[in-house]
C-alpha cells in the first residue's frame, strides 16, 4: 500500500476542521508523547478525556472527507492545516527526549 492509497492529499478545496483551544492542545501534545497516559500526566487531565478529544478530532477529520486513523495521518493533517508545524514537534520532543535520558 502506497502513502496516497493510505492519505489521499489534501486539495486546496479541502475543508479544514476547525478544532477548540483544548482539542488543538490536546492533539499537539499526543503528537509529541509516548501514549495517551502521557498526555494526560501533562494536562492534569483523565486518559480517558484525551481519548475523547481524539476521538472529537478524527469525527471532525471524518466529516471533512480527509480521515485520519492513525497518529502519523494525524500529524500529516495538522501540520497541512497549520496547527502545528514540523519545527514544533521537534522542538517539543527535545525536552521530552532528554528528560527520559537521565
């Protein structure tokens, strides 16, 4: 399976889901983290509500005929849609790396 079968490209026409304050933080920060525990130690919020703005984000995504299933198509979308770019990401997993070094 080709990268276009999986994450057909986006088209200037393609609608770009419009996310809360608190779905975009929530998706920046999975992108960066190990798992959805993670992101919830670091927003002082449930595992359980990080799984639900995620799924609240893929359903947006869905509707906007652009899905996203997996972590990577996720990253794809917001980074396309300006939520995050390449830059942040690395710069966030720099801290995030080096404190599990010690």
């Amino acid at each position: 399976m080709t990268a276009p079968e999986v994450l057909p490209a986006r088209t200037m026409c393609s609608p770009v889901p419009t996310l809360t304050a608190r779905e975009e933080q929530v998706l920046t920060t999975w992108l960066v983290c190990d798992s959805k525990q993670d992101v919830a130690q670091h927003l002082f919020i449930t595992t359980a509500t990080v799984h639900t703005h995620l799924t609240r984000i893929r359903d947006k995504y869905h509707q906007a005929q652009r899905p996203a299933s997996s972590k990577v198509a996720l990253l794809v979308r917001a980074i396309e849609d300006g939520y995050c770019t390449l830059h942040d990401i690395a710069r966030a997993i720099g801290p995030l790396n080096s404190a599990h070094a010690g």
